[in-house]
C-alpha cells in the first residue's frame, strides 16, 4: 500500500501509531485545512482508507510531531506558535477515538518551547523536546512528566552553553525514562546524546558519542535483549550524511556503533526490531531512486550491519519520518511527498511487509474529506452581546450541534478559563475579567477550533 492524503495544501505526515482494530493513527500538520497551519490527525482503516481526519488549531500555526494509543484513545503531542507573537509553546491534547479534543494544555517558558515526543506509562507521561527558556544558554533539553490528565509533576531542561535537543523519549521498565537527542560539543559540532531518568526526574546517566563532525539521534528503542539501540545521522565520515546506528547497555556503556551511506545524503528518522531480531530503519536518500530525496527503508542485523535497502518516491522529494510494527507483522510507514498528491505536499503512508517490501510501488491520492467548501460553509458562530459589562453574563450564539469546550486568554496570551463541555441549549458564560480584550479559543465536535474576540468593559 503506497498512499497520499491531504488537500491543495502544504501537509505532512510526522508520526504514526498502529491501533488495536488493525487500522492506523497518523500525526503531523495541514497547511490545506484551518488557519494559519493546524495539527493534522488521520485514522485509517488496515487497508489504508480514510474513516476521519481532524485538523485541531486556533488560528496560529501548530504542528504535531508525535502521537501515542492509550486504553480510551489518543494523546497527540507538538508545539504552536503562541498567540501574541512571543515565539512557541509545547501542546499536548486528548483525544477520544473518533477524534475529537477532550483537552488541551499548553507548556512552556517566557521564551521559545517545543515539544517532539511521548511516552505512557501506567500513572504518568513523559514529554521531551527543546526550551530556549533553560538556565543554560541556548537550548535545553527538555523533559516533562504529567499525570494522565497533563497537569505537571516536575519538568527539567539539561544540558550545555549552546543549543541541545530531544528527539524522542522511551518509557523504561523501572518507571523512568531514556530520551535521546542531540548535544552540542567544542566547536560548531554536535554527538548524539542519551540520558535515562528515574520516575522522579533524577538524571541517572548520560552519554554523549560521536565524530568530529555532526551526529545526531533521532529515535530510540529496547531491544529484545535490554540494550537501548539508536538511529540517527552523521557527517563525520565523508562529505555526506549517513545513517548512524548506535547499541548502547542498560548503564549507557556503547556496545557498537556503525554508519550507513554512500554518493550523496542519508538520514535516519526512525527504528524498529524486526521479529527475527533484526533492525529497520526509515529516513531517506538521495543515492537512489527516482530523484530528489526518496525514502528509505533500511535492514540490518542484530549489530547494524547492512543487509538490504528500499526506495520509494517519485521525481520530487520523499521522506519517512516513523514506523510502526502492524498487527499482521509487517509495518507501516509515514512521512512526506512532494511528487504525489493533489497540493504541493501531501502525507505519504506506505504499509510493508515483516521484510519493509511491497507488492506495488503503485501510489494513489486520497483528497481528504475535511474539504475546503466545509470550513468555509460553518455557520457564523459570535459573542452576545460583545462589548459585554463587567461581571455580567455573555452567550455564544449559533453553536451547532454536539458538545463544544472553549479557552479563553487575555491580550498578552495567559491562559485564564478552560471550559468544561458546552451545547447549544447551554452556553452562558460569566464575565468574571477585567475590562480589556479578550481571546476565546472554541473547539467543535469535529475536532475544528475558531477564535472569537470580545471585548469587556
């Protein structure tokens, strides 16, 4: 199965989760749908049909990077631009399994704040991503554990004077955690990075590997034999990148490393155990296929040593950003295209056998069912009456059918109210604020969102 979805739009596929019917969610972000660039969400069935999609966002620009299945649906996990224009926030949302947004929280700093990945455990999750609002200088690494509901039990940022990173975190047997990234050395350099964690923030180890030149690790799993094996990229063994795998034990000792890539650029984005103990690896290349950057499916053996490589794509630039392992042993693959597709970029999800082969490199376009013509076609939906008395009572007028929640912030962006569900039969709200201007963020049934302004006095 080689597919592409989205509308005339830029969209991208970040992340991909299989999901207990056979079926898949996928994550990443829409440029077709909403305003201003919106988190996009897919459900597909196992033969790769659209059953929903939702585009949540409120009118700034969100991306989601990573999205996890819990017992009662789904946690997405990304950043978003903030509202007055101070720079981004991290954002993690709770969906039920047809969709739709049960809450939102927001984290972050003063300063610039992004959110890449998640893990769940039993009680809590882990968040890791990058602040620029750390103690020091440049960019952190950044990790936070919630409850399940997203309320914060602590959150840390690491790191050194310059700019360093968490691509992905891996809840780990013992409670904590091992996040994986980059981390910047003497000089312009990075190597890649691992920390692991205890449940209760406290940095057990780190380790930081690599060449002279850039080294990154951008996704990490456990092994079937305890050992935590990590994909990325480096430029420190010829003029190009290349895949980058790395074993490392269960104290952070390195077990073996090796490198992958010829001609032109390789990059690794994602790793998976095959179930004949071997690994599979996605990203791209540019020494193969069709032209441009095509992605890449890569095996190799238990020690990372080259057995057999994939490509998919077309004349344009294809990239694979994640993996899954699908109930039926094969996998599935998520990422972007820009030679397919009915906009100038769409979601490219490819579904492989146990091996990363499939039957067809046949691609079909799938236009998504969140059209154009619907966004535009939403009934009006205002503040009544607006400007509203302070302390009196206001009403949404023209809510549709279904439960709605709603945020409000004031004009420098701080959070004030999060709702609990409303309808059409009861949608008073209290102006307990200030006068001043004021941003109620709406979310509908359907998982859109639309930004209404009021103003009290």
């Amino acid at each position: 199965m080689d597919r592409t979805y989205g509308g005339y739009g830029s969209d991208q596929g970040r992340a991909v989760s299989a999901t207990p019917d056979g079926g898949y969610i996928i994550a990443g972000s829409t440029g077709s749908f909403g305003v201003g660039g919106d988190m996009y969400i897919l459900k597909l069935d196992i033969d790769g049909e659209p059953e929903w999609s939702r585009n949540i966002g409120s009118g700034t620009v969100e991306k989601a990077y990573d999205v996890v299945v819990v017992n009662d649906g789904y946690y997405l996990v990304g950043t978003a631009s903030s509202s007055d224009g101070r720079g981004y926030e991290g954002v993690l949302v709770n969906l039920d399994f047809s969709g739709l947004t049960r809450w939102m929280r927001t984290y972050g700093t003063d300063d610039w704040d992004f959110i890449h990945s998640i893990a769940v455990t039993d009680d809590h999750l882990f968040l890791a991503g990058k602040t620029y609002g750390g103690v020091h200088g440049g960019a952190d690494g950044w990790v936070l554990c919630t409850d399940l509901e997203g309320d914060i039990e602590w959150d840390l940022s690491i790191g050194g004077v310059d700019d360093d990173e968490f691509n992905e975190v891996l809840s780990t047997p013992d409670g904590g955690f091992v996040a994986v990234g980059s981390k910047s050395v003497q000089g312009d350099s990075t190597d890649v990075w691992l920390v692991k964690g205890l449940a209760n923030g406290t940095i057990e180890w780190e380790r930081s590997t690599g060449t002279d030149g850039n080294d990154s690790g951008e996704s990490v799993i456990r092994g079937s034999n305890g050992q935590f094996i990590v994909v990325g990229s480096s430029n420190g063994y010829s003029a190009f990148q290349e895949f980058y795998i790395l074993s490392f034990a269960v104290d952070g000792g390195i077990l073996w490393s090796n490198h992958i890539g010829q001609i032109s650029d390789w990059e690794g984005y994602d790793i998976r155990e095959r179930s004949d103990g071997g690994l599979i690896m996605v990203g791209y290349t540019t020494s193969f296929g069709l032209g441009g950057k095509d992605v890449y499916v890569l095996r190799t053996d238990a020690s990372g040593i080259f057995e057999f490589g994939s490509t998919y794509g077309g004349s344009g630039d294809e990239v694979a950003f994640e993996l899954d392992s699908t109930l039926d042993g094969g996998f599935v693959i998520v990422g972007s295209t820009t030679t397919f597709g009915p906009g100038p970029e769409a979601v490219y999800v490819i579904r492989t056998d146990g091996q990363g082969q499939t039957e067809s490199t046949d691609v079909s376009s799938f236009f998504d069912p969140i059209s154009v013509d619907e966004l535009e076609d939403r009934e009006p939906i205002s503040v009544h009456p607006n400007p509203i008395r302070e302390g009196g009572a206001f009403s949404l007028q023209g809510l549709g059918v279904g439960s709605h929640t709603y945020l409000i912030k004031d004009s420098a962006g701080r959070e004030l109210v999060r709702s609990s569900p409303i309808d059409m039969f009861d949608n008073t709200v209290l102006a307990r604020f200030e006068p001043g201007i004021y941003i109620m963020i709406l979310s509908e049934p359907k998982g859109r969102s639309r930004m209404l302004k009021f103003l009290v006095i």
